[in-house]
C-alpha cells in the first residue's frame, strides 16, 4: 500500500457532470487506473462525492452507507423522471397549505418505509437499467424497496412559489426523487424534485471536499487516510510479532466484544490500516482484506 497513493478523495460534484466523469477526471489528475466512487449522484445533483483510490477502492463495501441531502421540491408538478429535468406528465393547482400541513405530511416518511424508485433510475429490471427501458418507450412497474429516513425536517415553505426546502438524512437505496414524487402525491397535487445537494455520505462530509477544478492544479489535493473513512468501526492493532501472520492471511485472535460477521479495521503495528477483517467468533478475526500480502 505505501507503493501508490491510497486513500480518500471527497469532491463537491458540480451540477451538469456524471459520477463517472468525475472518476475520470480524477484518473487523470493522479495517474491511476484504479479509481471508484462510493454512492452515484445523477448530473443534475451537487455535492459529496467520495472517490476512493489506489487499494482504497476495497475498501468501499466497509464505509457507513448513510447519506443526507438539503432538497427543494416544486409541488404542482409530475414529471417522468419525478424531477424538473424530466418530461412534464401532468400540472395541478396546489392547495392553499401551512407549515403545519407540511409537517403533517412529512411525518408519513420518517422512519422505516416501503419506496418506489423512480422510472427514470439505475435500477435493473431484467438485467436492464430501468432509465434505458424508458428510453425505449416502456413504462415500467418497479417494485418497491425498504428504505428508512432517520431525519426528515422541514426548512422552509414558500407558499407563492409552492415549493418546499427539506433536510433528509437517510438510508442507502433512498430515492430523494421518489420522496418528492410521494410527498405531492399525498398532498394532492403532484411534486418533483427541483435541486438537490448532498451533505454528507459514507462518512465523509462538504467539509473536507475540495471542488473539481482543485485538480487542476499542482499538486492535486491530498488524499484523506483510509482510516478517516473507517472511523465507525471497531479496531485491532497488530503488535510486531503478529504482523508476519497476518500478511500470510491467518486468523487473527481478538478480545473484542464483536458479533459473528462484524468487520473490523486492522492496524499495523505503527498505526496504519494493515487490512479488514470480520469476526468469525467471539474469539477469531478471519481476514478479507490484506495489504501488503506476503508473497
């Protein structure tokens, strides 16, 4: 790992490019191939987007899957892709409302709750991207999913313009579209998504991004310790005489109070991450993840 840079990069995407451009650019900036990013923003969304490379990019399955998000809402409105950007399917006068009623309305999705992607999304449905199969004039019937918003707030209201500012901090699969396409629904008279800016997500926040054109510049932005990203989970510091075992990939002995599955960061003896491991019982650590492997 100490061979090529490892670690974390947190852009702020503009409006207008995909996450997949973004990886791109940050290929070229720091020369490498091997770049991925952790949780897709659609072009016309801001915001934080984490970029993992180098070995890092294994560690992606390990990072917190949470993300929140400041959206506005436009009530009146359907649209096919449940935002502004789509085509309008069907407009409606919205009722005269308060923000009492809106907290009324907001309350029906805090929590647990069954959602709907929209048509136009990266779900697959028979091995095709559903946004491709609407392209092609299909109309689909998408199964809901169980996602949960742990924090749903209403911002602001603007009654003259019928549109709404909300804070949601939510699960991994949620659909922010879905939620304003669900909450005009409820009230009566349609909604789609007007902007959309993510705050934070796995782990990482606006704080820490740096913007796109940073890579423009030498030298490129420093990468974030993989041990920033990991911070949620519990650890386990190799001593001197355990790192040659497990470089070789055997168990690991623990005293930690884990649950059988648990992924546990592994340090090295001079406190950098050495791997990730998962309990295999309340006594062993089966590594998944080493770096720097012997042989």
């Amino acid at each position: 790992m100490a061979d090529q840079p490892c670690g974390f990069l947190v852009l702020d995407k503009p409006a207008g490019l995909t996450s997949h451009g973004c990886v791109s650019r940050v290929r070229r900036a720091y020369g490498l191939k091997r770049v991925g990013h952790g949780g897709t923003l659609d072009p016309a969304v801001t915001g934080v987007l984490p970029i993992a490379l180098g070995p890092a990019t294994r560690l992606l399955p390990y990072l917190e899957g949470d993300k929140t998000y400041r959206g506005v809402v436009q009530l009146g409105v359907r649209t096919v892709s449940d935002d502004l950007e789509g085509e309008v399917l069907s407009q409606a006068a919205v009722p005269a409302l308060s923000t009492a009623d809106l907290e009324m309305a907001l309350a029906a999705f805090r929590g647990p709750i069954q959602q709907v992607p929209p048509q136009v999304s990266a779900v697959h449905v028979e091995g095709q991207r559903a946004y491709a199969r609407v392209r092609q004039g299909e109309q689909l019937n998408l199964a809901a999913r169980a996602v949960t918003l742990h924090r749903l707030e209403l911002l602001g209201w603007d009654g003259a313009t019928a549109r709404l500012e909300v804070l949601v901090r939510c699960s991994a699969g949620t659909y922010i579209r879905s939620l304003a396409r669900d909450l005009g629904d409820l009230l009566g008279c349609g909604g789609a998504l007007a902007t959309l800016r993510r705050t934070e997500a796995l782990g990482f926040a606006l704080e820490q991004a740096v913007p796109l054109e940073a890579l423009d510049q030498a030298p490129c932005p420093p990468l974030l310790d993989p041990l920033t990203a990991l911070a949620h989970l519990p650890q386990r510091q190799l001593d001197a005489g355990e790192l040659e075992s497990w470089r070789c990939g055997r168990a690991l002995g623990h005293a930690l109070p884990l649950q059988a599955g648990e992924p546990v960061a592994v340090l090295g003896p001079d406190g950098n991450l050495a791997g990730m491991a998962r309990a295999q019982d309340t006594a062993l650590l089966q590594p998944k993840l080493v770096f720097n492997a012997a042989g």
